[in-house]
C-alpha cells in the first residue's frame, strides 16, 4: 500500500495547535463533556450514567442503542444497517478496501477531501476526478459523469454539502446521479459528513443510502455537531455484503469503538437539533461577517457564496495564495488553509465559517491586509 501524506493533515500538523486563529477549520464549535451532558433533557441522570460506562471492549459494530440513535438520521435504515467506525476518516479506510480491487476504476467529486481519492489509489484503483465548475457555483455536470464512464468502473464518490466549496447538490442532479448510478450498477458512496447543515433545511437532501442497495452514506459527529473529539462516524448503507466485509476489515484497525466516546455520541446525536441549532446559529452570525469583509475588499477577494456546511472556497485575487497564507499566519496568527492542499492551482483557500472567533479572526486578517 501506498499512501503519500496527507496534504491538508500535514499543514494542520505545522499550525493547528499553535495558532490562536483557525479561520479554516472544517467543524463547527465543540463543546465540553459537561456542555454536552448539560443538553440531555435528563442530564443529572445522562452525568450519573456516565460515570457507569463499562470500560471494557464493545460490540465492533458500535453499540445498539448508538446505532439505533444513528437512524433517525434515515428514512429506511435499521440499526443493523448501520456500521460504526473511529471518525469517517476510517469508514472511507475500510469502505475503499472492501468495496475495490487493483485496476477498478472510480469517479471521485473533485476537489474532494484528499482520503476519497488517495485511499481508493491505495487500494488500487484508476481515480477520475469529476470536476466541481466554480462557473457553475462548483455544480458537477452529468454530462461530464457520462464521458468518465469506463467499462471497468465500480464507483461513484460524492460528497455534498461539499468540503471545501460548500456547495449542495440540487435535488434533480442528485436523482439523476443515483438513477446513473444503479443503471450502470456503480455503488455509490456519498459523503454526507456535512448533512443537515443547509442553510436553507428546505434544500435537504435524502440520505444516499435511503436510494437503495447501491449507496452508502457516510456520516460523523465532527462536523454538524461538532463533537469531532469524540471520533465517532459511521456508514449506513442496505448492501450486506459489503457491511459485512467492512466490519471485517475493522478487525485489522479499531476492532471496536471507544466506549465512553459512544455514550457521549448518543447523547449528543439525541441532542442533535439542538447541536444543529446552536452551530447553524454561529455559521450564519459568521457568513454576515464575511460577507461584510469581502464587500469591502472586492479587489482582493471573490467567491461562490456557501449554501451549507462549514466552509467556503474563496479565491485570492493578488499573486501568491500559498504566500498569502504562510505570512497571515506568521504575522497575524490567523490560519486559512491554501488550496494546494486539495491541488487546486487557481488561488482558492479555505475558510472556515464554524467557530465563534471568527469576528477576532477577521478583525486580525483586517489589520495584517492594512499592513
Ligand atoms: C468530506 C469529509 N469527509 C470525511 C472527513 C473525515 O472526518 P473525521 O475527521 O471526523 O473522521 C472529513 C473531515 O474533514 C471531511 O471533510
């Protein structure tokens, strides 16, 4: 196996614990362990029980009333269809391993979160990037899909509310993906770890793995909820085989999941509408602010507006991004993360929109751009 560094982990590794301004960060506000207890309509009794979980091994497929929690995310979904894993980070791991073999051949959403295509490389497969057209507010064109069709191709990766772009897919494309995707008997993997962060819920939309035996959904705490310590995610999906031949693979990484990470997973994905509430809260407080920003540095600045998630994928318009990047950070203490990390050449970077400091983070972007 295979696997070059992780472009965008290996910038964080440089900065993230160091720099008191994350303006790039991909989940939204965390919380405490206390915060979060706090949340649970009996929280006396969720503190207590906490103290009582069992520090022993746990059911390798995550626990039962965890993974019944899970599917109220899902319309068709059992809690036998669900497969618990440590972060989303290992359920694509395991899913590219189980799902491919060398010379098979997948179309991946690119830009794309640089596991979905690295691991699938590892695993041995041809990856075709399927352009995300920033003309286009960064929509994928199915056209496009049709001519990346090849007679050995197993999969299609999507991954909508996208990282790093914020763009959601529109409800016909996303049909006509999954219509594509079984008429040519692809499997479909669908990278929700995003989901239910629309700014608009109205434009929500299914879970893939409510279209059918062909799709996974790929799902996380880190990221809507903000619970990213916890390093719970997880993937839902109706196709037996392939559950069954990931969670034989997750003999050979985790075995099982962390038991008190579980408890507080349940809690918090009780508590989900609240969590969604709060973090939508602080991304759309955010978006005014930077919306402001970009109004008054038009010369320096331009992007495609978000429609959810966490994040955007603006574009420098004076020189050197990467430079950009590495003297704000030096100077300021402000982090944004440049495109390169994602092979984009054309001056973007990541913005994070999740975190309450963002306003200080701004403030201190201001005055280094003033110098
Ligand atoms: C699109 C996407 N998928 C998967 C992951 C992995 O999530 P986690 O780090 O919580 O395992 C991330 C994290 O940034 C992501 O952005």
């Amino acid at each position: 196996m295979n696997l070059p560094p992780f472009k965008l982990e290996r910038y964080f590794a440089k900065y993230e614990f160091n720099t008191e301004y994350l303006l790039c960060a991909s989940d939204c506000e965390s919380l405490s362990i206390g915060e979060l207890l706090a949340l649970d309509a009996e929280s006396a009794d969720a503190a207590e029980k906490f103290q009582r979980v069992w520090l022993g091994y746990t059911e390798s497929q995550g626990s039962p009333t965890l993974r019944a929690e899970i599917c109220n995310l899902y319309e068709t979904i059992q809690p036998e269809d669900i497969l618990v894993h440590a972060g989303a980070e290992e359920a694509i791991f395991l899913f590219m391993f189980a799902a491919f073999k060398e010379y098979d051949h997948v179309i991946i959403h690119s830009p794309a979160y640089q596991s979905l295509a690295e691991v699938a490389r590892a695993a041995g497969c041809d990856v075709s990037p399927w352009r995300a057209r920033e003309e286009n507010g960064w929509s994928l064109d199915l056209e496009e899909l049709r001519h990346l069709m090849r007679t050995n191709t197993k999969a299609i990766i999507i991954n909508t509310p996208h990282n790093p772009t914020g763009y959601l897919m529109s409800r016909a494309d996303y049909d006509a993906v999954h219509e594509f995707a079984q008429a040519n008997k692809l499997l479909l993997f669908s990278d929700e770890v995003y989901r239910e962060s629309e700014y608009d819920p109205a434009a929500r939309l299914p879970a893939g793995c409510d279209y059918g035996e062909h799709a996974v959904s790929l799902g996380v705490t880190s990221k809507t909820y903000g619970l990213a310590g916890l390093r719970v995610g997880w993937i839902a999906t109706k196709n037996k085989k392939l559950y069954e031949k990931m969670a034989s693979l997750k003999d050979y990484t985790t075995i099982c999941n962390s038991a008190p990470s579980e408890f507080l997973a349940e809690v918090g994905m009780r508590n989900r509408q609240k969590l969604i509430e709060r973090n939508l809260g602080i991304i759309k407080q955010n978006l005014t602010v930077i919306d402001d920003l970009f109004a008054r540095t038009r010369s320096l600045f331009e992007w495609v507006r978000p429609q959810a998630g966490s994040m955007g994928f603006p574009r420098y318009l004076r020189g050197n991004v990467e430079k950009f990047c590495d003297e704000l950070v030096k100077h300021a203490g402000v982090l944004l993360l440049p495109g390169s990390v994602y092979g984009d050449s054309n001056g973007h970077f990541r913005l994070g929109l999740g975190r309450k400091n963002l306003p200080q983070a701004v403030e201190k972007l201001e005055e280094f751009l003033v110098r």
